[in-house]
C-alpha cells in the first residue's frame, strides 16, 4: 500500500489563491502572476472607456491585446493594436489604453521593474476624475 505525505502547496498555487483584483471605472484588472520585481495582469476595457494617462517611476510594461481593438498612446504615438499585437511601455513615460470601438477590449499587461505596486502611478489626465491620485 502506497503512503501519500503531504506537501507544502507550491508557490505557483499559493499566488493564484491571493490573487488580486479591482474594478475601475472603465473596467476590471486581475492580477494573473507576480514575483519579485514583476506582475502579470488582464485588463479588460468596456467600450469607448480609457484608463488615466499616467505614468510609472518605477517600473516599465508590455501590452499584449487579446481580443477587441486596443488604441495605445506612449508618449506622443498613438496607435490601434489587434489581437497577437503588442506595445511596449518604458518606465516613466506618458501612456494611456482606450477601447474606441463597440466590443470590449481584452489586454495582457507584464509590468517589470523595481516596483509592481499599485500605488506607482502619476495620473496625469483621467475622464472619471482622478488625475493626480494613486
């Protein structure tokens, strides 16, 4: 007869048990996967909403749309995504994702850098009126 141990659950499992997640004005974030000095997250973006443009002082970040039409501005370029397409974010530069378009808009967001917290954010213009605010 075999004998099962138990084993500590692995630290794969544990963060998806802590999983965090928030619901904005222009749609919801969950947090997929994080570690030290990254996170990994899916936005999802109703349509004709945006998130604030912001910046990050302490980290950088890629984009990757997986369903719907994403406009992304980084700095002074603006640009429309489609799925499989991806925008790079380099750290403390201006940026903003929109969704213009009639479906919702479905994005993965790798953040790295020294810092992944929510509060490192400097919100420089936002529709829902929060600019200035973490």
């Amino acid at each position: 007869m075999r004998t099962w141990r138990f084993r500590e659950p692995s630290a794969a499992i544990t963060s998806l048990a802590r999983r965090q997640a928030d619901v904005r004005p222009w749609g919801d974030w969950l947090v997929l996967d994080e570690g030290p000095g990254f996170k990994v997250k899916r936005l999802h973006v109703h349509p004709h909403a945006r998130l604030s443009l912001q910046q990050h002082h302490f980290r950088a970040e890629a984009w990757i749309v997986v369903a719907g039409i994403a406009t992304c501005q980084v700095g002074t370029r603006s640009w429309l995504a489609s799925p499989g397409e991806t925008a790079h974010v380099p750290r403390c530069s201006a940026h903003r994702l929109a969704n213009q378009h009639d479906e919702e808009l479905l994005v993965i967001e790798v953040q790295w850098g020294a810092e992944t917290r929510e509060d490192d954010i400097v919100r420089l213009a936002d529709d829902y009126g929060r600019a200035g605010v973490a």
